[in-house]
C-alpha cells in the first residue's frame, strides 16, 4: 500500500510539475578524505528545487521509501516551497542512495538504488488531474531507465500532458549504468518525439546521435518534434535553438569548485524563467548564471541559487 503526503500549507498549485527519482546523497567533503557530507541528489528533484527557488510554483511526482531518508527528502521539499501532495509513500521499498567522491579524473558515484520506491512507481499511480493541470511537466533519461514499470509510467505521463495541452521538457541525462546504449536511444528518442522543450548535455546527445556538430545535433533534435532545444555546454554556456533562430547563449565565468547537478539547475531556471513568460535565449542567460552559481558549492542542492541572487548578478 502507498500514501500521500499532504502539501505544506502555503504551497501553491504547482504550474511545474517533475517526475522521477529523488535519492538522499553523501559527498565526500575533500579529496582523499574519508568523509561525506549528507545531502540530496536526483536530477528531477534537482531540477523542481532550482525552478522553486527562481520563484516558481513546482510539484513533485515520485515515490519515497517509509524510513528516514524520505522523511528528510519530503522535509526538505517543504522547506523549499515543492508540492508534495504527490509524492507517495511505499512501506515496501527504500528510497534510494548514492555517494559521491572526488579525484583527478572529476567526480564519481556509486548507487544503491535498485528497487527503491521511486523505481517500483507505475502508470497507475500518475496524478493525472494535476498533470493535466500543470503548463509545463519535466522528466529526464533516468525517469525513464530506473525501471519498466517507471519507464511505462514517464511515457504515459507525457502522452497524457500532451493530450492535455501541457508542455513536456526533457532532459537527456544518459546513464550507462541503468540501461544498454540501443534501449536508451530508443526509449528516449521516442520520448523527444513528444517534447516540447529538449535540455541535454552535450556527452549525452553526442553518444545518443552520434553526431559531434552543433547545428547538426540540433536539427536532429528539433526535426524529431521538439520546438526549443537548449544544448548545454557546460562553462561555454548554451546553444539555443528554434525552427527559426539559433545562437550561443555565453557561458558566466566562476571559480567551480564541484559541478555536481549543475545542469539540473540550468534546467530548472530554465523552465522557471520560460514559464515567467521569457523567451528562450533571455531564460539561457538567466539559467546560464544561475547554474555557473550553483557550482561554487558541494552537493546538488545546497548551493543552488536563489532568484534574487541571480538578478542581482545580471543586474551588475
């Protein structure tokens, strides 16, 4: 059996809606040093967070285990404004984990996520009022990947988005380790067919496609049904594109200390700013500074930028 938890009261009705997987995170505090800091991952939690805290009204669409990992995760996502009406609880599965460790070669992981209550969530269990309710639903790669029964529920919440005249966004975010190449360009390029607004990254689209050009890479996305693509770059920034205009969106120099979930809050800014009515190069500046910002920290979450200090810096 799966609960509900209530949303906060002051949460209002979530125009931004992200399914997926939320997991509880342990990054190691320095190189060669034996120690983690507690914090949280998952790229579409991520991603609801950073548009929540660019003022957004964002929901989350998941499932958690009922142990104390997912009390944090729900306690956090109350702490940041995110409906949780539609996260469940599933007393038979635990929420998921992954560590992050840092060496000469950038950060790795290592997860223990397999049959955890987000990779046990169905098409059942889609919230289909407030799907159909929502302007904009976000997924990515590994909303798709976790697992069939959650890769059945993704497709059939896109399909249902669609049918309802709510935008999808998708992120590619490749993962190797969840599923074969050949299922996962199949699954996804099926999935991009039914998107609206496409954010992947380029070592992503690149081993998708097998195309290494820019323009090339995006008339591949756009022709398959996507009406903005917005390629992300890393610190060069972004790649813009509609079927009428296209152009490098800069990247915003800092000094990085971890890039770890930074696309995930490009995504969200993104999404936050195009749904505040910017068009799509005004929201790549915008998300170009939040996600350079959101490296100059450990961790996923904590140091996302908040929309008054994104501003502020584009103002300067």
């Amino acid at each position: 059996m799966t609960v509900s938890m209530t949303p906060t009261q002051h949460t209002p009705v979530p125009e931004i809606l992200a399914l997926g997987e939320a997991m509880i995170e342990f990054n190691q505090s320095a190189k060669d040093q034996p120690n983690y800091l507690q914090g949280f991952g998952g790229d579409t939690s991520n991603f609801c967070i950073a548009a929540a805290r660019q003022g957004a009204k964002t929901g989350f669409v998941s499932a958690v285990g009922a142990d104390h990992f997912g009390r944090l995760l729900v306690d956090l996502w109350e702490r940041e404004q995110v409906d949780t009406s539609l996260v469940r609880v599933d007393p038979r599965a635990p929420t998921g984990v992954y560590f992050v460790s840092h060496g000469p070669n950038g950060h790795a992981f290592d997860y223990l996520r397999a049959g955890s209550a987000a990779s046990c969530y169905a098409p059942h269990d889609l919230p289909r009022d407030a799907i159909a309710a929502a302007r904009v639903i976000h997924l990515s790669g590994i909303s798709l990947a976790i697992s069939v029964s959650a890769c059945d529920a993704a497709l059939e919440a896109i399909a249902h988005a669609r049918a309802n005249g709510v935008r999808v966004s998708f992120d590619t975010n490749l993962r190797l380790k969840l599923w074969p190449l050949a299922r996962a360009r199949a699954v996804m390029l099926e999935a991009i067919r039914h998107t609206d607004i496409c954010l992947p990254s380029w070592d992503d689209v690149t081993e998708l496609t097998g195309l290494t050009g820019r323009d090339d890479i995006v008339d591949f996305l756009l022709s398959h049904g996507p009406r903005v693509v917005a390629l992300k770059l890393g610190k060069e920034g972004s790649y813009i594109a509609t079927p009428d205009e296209r152009r490098v969106v800069p990247g915003h120099v800092v000094n990085a200390i971890d890039a770890t979930g930074a696309g995930d809050c490009f995504g969200g800014a993104f999404i936050a700013r195009i749904v505040a009515g910017d068009d799509p190069f005004a929201a790549a500046r915008y998300a170009n500074v939040a996600a350079a910002l959101s490296t100059q920290g450990y961790g996923a979450v904590a140091p996302i930028p908040s929309r008054e200090t994104v501003q502020r810096l584009l103002a300067d």
